[in-house]
C-alpha cells in the first residue's frame, strides 16, 4: 500500500472543518443578522434558550454536563438553545443505539460464563464481589478462570507480542482501534494482514474516523478492502452537526481465532512503540489474555461490527467451546463500555475499584479530568487511610487538557493523595492497582470524554502475575517521576482564573 502526501490529506479534512463552520455561520446569520425580523427572532431565540437550560438544569445527565451546557446556553442565547436542541435531537444516535442494542442481545448468550468461575472469584475476592457481580450479572461480561495472561508495557513489548501472534492465525483476526497511522508499526501489521487475507483467514479492521482525521487519506478502507481485508470507517466525520459525531470508538481490540486477544492504551502509530519521538518518551501498556477470555473481546468486536454493517452472521462460529478450567487463584474479567446505553461501565469500574481499596491504589492515566463522583471516591479513599497514588504526564499532548490536569491536584494533595509527573516524557497508560489483589487496564482515560462519551474496552485481573506486574509496572515507573508538591500547585491569578474556566468546560475536552 503506497502513502499518499499529508499535504493532501490535511487539505480534505480541512475541507470539511471550514464546511462546519460555514454551515455554523450561516445559521447564526440566518437566525439573528440576516432578516427584517431579527430583534423578534432574538426574542425568541433567548426564550428559547432559557427553556432549554432550565430543561437542561432539571435532566438527569452528570452534574458536570448540566453546568457546561447552562454555561454555553447562557454565553450565547441567540443561538445557544437552539444549537443544543439540534445537537441532541437528531436520529442518528438513535439509530446507532437500537443496532448496538440488537447487537447485543444477539451475542449475549455467547458470553457463556462457566458455572463456579463466578463462585470461585468472589470467594476468593470476597472484596470485589460487588464489581464482579456488577461486570457479569448486570453488565453482561463474564469472569474467567485459568486463563494465561500477559501485562506488556511499554508499547514496544505489546508490538512485539501481537506480531507473533498475528503469524499464529488461522481463522481470523480482528482489529478495532482509535487510531491508525501509517509508519514502521502499521507497515509490519499490514504486510501480515494481507499474507494472511489472500491465504483465507477472515481479516476485519474498523478503525475510528475522528482519531485518524488527518492520519489517513479519505480511500484507506477502500485500498484494504482492496487486498483482502475488510474494513468499516466508525462514525465518519462529516460537515454536519450532529450529537454521534461527540461519541468516538476509542476501544483499542485485537481477537485472533477466539483463542487470544489484546486491549490496553497502545494504539497503531509509530509514536506508541517508541519509534517515533513525540512528547519525549512514550509510556503505555496493554493486555494480553488467552482462552475462554478472548472470547469477550471476539464478540464485543462482532457487535460493533454487526452495528456498522447490519451483519447477522451465526456467533458460534467464532466462539471455540469452553473446557472446564481447573482450580485457579487468578481470574480475569473483560468489559466494553458504550455512552448509547447509560451504563458508564468504565467509571463503574473504576469507582468501585477506588472504594474497595484498603491498603493501597495505584492509577496510571494520561488524563485527569474528574467529575464529583470520582474526585469525592479518591478524596474519600486518601482521607480513610488507603495509599492513593497517581501518576500523570509530565509533557502533556493537548496544553489545556494538562493544565485542567493540573487544576485538580491542589484539592487531591489537600486530602493526602500522592501525585508524581513522568520525567521522562508522556504517560499513556490507563492502569489501576490495588491491595496486590485486583487490576485494570483498558483503554479509557480519566476523563469525562473516555467515561461518558466514548466506546471504550478493557479488563479486570484478579490475583495472578498480571497484578503484580502492573503494580512494579508502577513503582518502577514512579522512580524516575517527579512527585508534586502544594509549591507547584501555586499560580498566579490569571492561571487559576484560566484553570477554573477550562473546568468549567472540562466535559467538552
């Protein structure tokens, strides 16, 4: 597959920015400027707009929400109401909610749990029955004995595992990523991709559109389709306002023959695996199970895919039978969250993780944008005498987003959690730890997009090495950070003024 020029590339998406806010300027030049009527259409529109904030004030979405929508309402009632009415009143989240829906009712009996594997875990876990209970009983996403698995950081270690493993397929090979740039990482992918397309294994990518927006030219799934390997553009961004186009698919899933699977943080460019320098040196990690565990991520691919493609094919065939697992002191959990369906399964779990910690927490993520709920859990958790250690970047990716990190650290330090920045670069991670008994590693950041608004997936780990990986993951990677002090929380006025506003509008980030 030859690359075509960035120039090009940058050309048509910056095409269709421009066309975003042509269409944005028309409208409020239309609605406000632009007709004989314009002060009765003022009138109305501010009316208008304050229906809409008490409504929105009044609903039942995240606190957080409430307050940055009123604020954007409010700042702008000539066309505030009206913009937020037509952001959430279209069908096509609707749509994609039913076919994820009927997706999923399709697969869930093909997440077959064995019978005393539940039993098992939360006998041996009695402190996260809860979570369990929470993942497998309401959530749909089972929990797995005896099932060998892997932590691999930093990127290069889960390029070297998926390599091997991509030459071990026969059946098939499923990929499902944020983002897919083209480079050293890709080029060594692809070129088994294909090997394995024309000698018959069923080879799918989706890959998000929004993540690769100016990463890959317009015709990629074409040209892959083209040799062999079918492919499907997630929600593609289009000059058109509308609410999907704020939920992106950030999973981050490889499932070979229902035998193994990866998830984790690491994405499919050069920068995850250390063969291109960007933000200094580039922390990540990923997971990577084998056995009955694989199947979760099999199906919750197969279920993205079937709402994309309208596609019922017959899920047993990709679903090898399940051997009874003989006794085992570890266990491993996979989940997937989806914004469409109100759950927030990664904030759940999470949350519960940081309530059931007793002697320590560790977390890992690259960004720190909590809403109540979660600064009250780690608040809570440090004040009750639990170790709650965070580890952040110390050259952030987005400027803002680092300093709307950095805003929450006065308040965590206050309560008595410790909080280090990476020397060395850019933490990409997303890892929890506790207690030497539990981990969870995943592709969801601590932030109100990856908790409330994205497709996210990853895995819980019970006991067994994973644990004790992540945890000398952490420590090791704490020894070469820098801890942060009450010192370097101090800013000038203007700083915390500009911290409090980008708060404000933290969900939108």
């Amino acid at each position: 597959m030859k690359r075509r020029g960035r120039p090009r590339r940058i050309g048509q998406r910056l095409l269709i920015i421009f066309l975003l806010f042509l269409q944005l300027a028309f409208a409020v030049y239309a609605l406000v400027g632009g007709s004989l009527y314009s002060v009765y259409i003022r009138i109305a529109l501010n009316t208008v707009s304050i229906a809409v904030a008490i409504f929105v004030i009044a609903g039942q979405e995240k606190s957080a929400y409430k307050l940055t929508w009123a604020a954007l309402i409010l700042l702008f009632p000539a066309f505030g109401g009206l913009f937020y009415l037509l952001y959430r009143l279209q069908s096509s989240a609707g749509q994609m909610r039913r076919r994820l829906a009927a997706a999923k009712a399709r697969s869930l009996p093909y997440f077959a749990a064995r019978a005393d594997d539940f039993l098992d875990a939360s006998a041996q876990f009695p402190e996260y029955r809860a979570l369990l209970s929470y993942l497998e009983r309401h959530a749909g996403f089972p929990v797995y004995g005896g099932c060998p698995s892997l932590y691999l950081s930093p990127g290069e270690k889960k390029f070297e595992k998926l390599l091997e493993e991509l030459l071990k397929a026969e059946k098939y090979i499923f990929l499902e990523y944020f983002i897919v740039e083209q480079g050293r990482m890709w080029d060594a992918i692809l070129e088994i991709l294909i090997n394995k397309a024309h000698a018959g294994v069923d080879v799918r990518l989706i890959y998000d559109d929004f993540g690769c927006f100016f990463l890959l030219p317009k015709n990629f799934a074409k040209r892959l389709e083209a040799d062999g390997i079918r492919c499907r553009v997630f929600n593609p961004f289009l000059p058109v306002f509308s609410s999907l186009q704020n939920n992106r698919d950030h999973r981050k899933i490889v499932a070979i023959d229902g035998r193994v699977a990866f998830t984790g943080g690491i994405n499919i460019a050069d920068e995850y695996i250390n063969a291109l320098e960007k933000h200094g040196h580039w922390k990540d990690a990923a997971v990577f199970v084998s056995g009955a565990a694989a199947r979760s991520f099999t199906l919750m691919f197969l279920e993205m895919w079937s709402a994309l493609t309208g596609a019922r094919e017959n899920l047993a065939d990709f679903c090898p039978a399940l051997l009874d697992s003989a006794l085992t002191c570890e266990f491993v959990q996979p989940y997937a969250a989806s914004p469409l369906d109100g759950e927030y399964i990664a904030a759940g779990v999470y949350l519960r993780l940081l309530y059931a910690a007793r002697r320590y927490i560790y977390i890992c993520t690259p960004y720190l944008i909590l809403d109540e709920p979660m600064l009250g859990a780690m608040i809570a958790a440090a004040r009750g005498g639990v170790d709650v250690r965070i580890l952040t970047p110390c050259i952030g990716d987005k400027w803002y987003v680092h300093m709307t990190t950095r805003s929450y650290y006065r308040e965590l330090l206050a309560a008595g959690v410790r909080i280090y920045e990476y020397s060395r670069g850019f933490v990409h991670a997303k890892t929890f730890v506790s207690d030497d008994r539990v981990a969870a590693v995943g592709s969801a950041n601590l932030d109100f997009r990856s908790l409330y608004l994205h497709f996210e997936s990853g895995a819980c780990f019970y006991g067994g090495p994973v644990v004790r990986a992540v945890r000398d993951d952490f420590l090791h990677t704490v020894a070469c950070s820098r801890e942060m002090t009450g010192e370097d929380c101090k800013v000038g006025f203007w700083k915390r003024l500009i911290q409090d506003f980008l708060r404000v509008f933290a969900p939108l980030m």
